[in-house]
C-alpha cells in the first residue's frame, strides 16, 4: 500500500489501515525513526497497540507490559 506526504508535511494513512487498527480522527500518534533500520513507526499515544509502518500489523507487546506495571 502507498500512501503521500503533503506539502506541509501532513501524512495520509489508508482508510482501510486506520479502520483496521482502529485510529480515527484526531488519535495522537508519537512518530520515531530507526537509523539503523531506516523504518518509520507511528504510536498511538494512550492506546493499546503501537503501529508498525514496515509491516502494518499491531504491536501489542509494549501495551501489555505497561498494563502489568500499573496494575500491579
């Protein structure tokens, strides 16, 4: 899937990817970039399941991790 950058640096994310990983309008999303991969990931902030650009699929491992932390 592609997608384009706009001249003010606005990203386009797939419908059909935010639906499926359920970010919608308005989700913050914490952006960081891998020099040794050259990957691009987008977080969302305050949300279960971080996005992983490079493959699509949701990376739920960190969310988990953080929940035992704060339940005990």
């Amino acid at each position: 899937m592609e997608t384009i950058i706009l001249p003010k640096g606005y990203v386009i994310l797939p419908l059909e990817i935010c639906r499926r990983l359920g970010i919608e309008a308005g989700t913050r999303l914490e952006v960081d970039y891998d020099t040794q991969t050259g990957c691009i990931r987008l977080r969302p902030v305050n949300h279960r399941y971080a996005v992983d650009v490079r493959v699509g699929e949701k990376v739920k491992q960190k969310a988990r991790e953080k929940k035992q932390r704060t339940t005990g």
